[in-house]
C-alpha cells in the first residue's frame, strides 16, 4: 500500500483482510463498511492486535500513538479515515 492510496482502496483492503483472517472468507456476504466490528465480536483485543500488525507490516503504515482513537475500530470505514488521515507509509 501507498502513502497515495485512497481511502476507498484501504477500506477494500480492509474488508477483505477482516474477511478472510476472522470470518472464513464471510461466505454469506454479511460484512460492508459500516458493520460494528466490536459489537459483532469481530474485532476483540486479540484480533485488534492482529490488525494492527497487518496494518503495519502487511499495508506497511506507520500510525502515530497520538492518531490511535479507540472510536475508530467500531467499523471499517471509521479505519479507513484514520489510516489515511494520520498514517504514513513505509518503502
């Protein structure tokens, strides 16, 4: 991922990740943009950390502790305005 991707390409980016690492490729189509993660039980401590680590590693943004706001993990599109509002990429 590039510092220049939109926040439409890190939110497809997103959801296929959350897709395939914590629903089984969500076969019934059932997560968008704005499905509460938390209150879903998709996102709990453990897989939140797993995210993070992608994000870091995988899509290879940094994301400064200052940027990092709880209210930001309730949905994909919540984290996709974060990630693209205060997140820097990594060559």
């Amino acid at each position: 991922m590039t510092a220049d991707a939109t926040e439409q390409e890190v939110r497809e980016h997103l959801l296929l990740f959350i897709r395939d690492t914590f629903l089984e490729g969500d076969p019934h189509g059932e997560l968008t943009v704005d499905s509460p993660l938390v209150e879903w039980g998709v996102l709990t401590s453990m897989n939140t950390a797993v995210l993070m680590n992608h994000v870091h590693t995988g899509m290879r943004l940094d994301i400064p502790v200052e940027r990092l706001d709880p209210r930001a993990f309730t949905d994909v599109r919540s984290m996709a305005a974060m990630l693209c509002g205060g997140g820097t990429a990594r060559e």
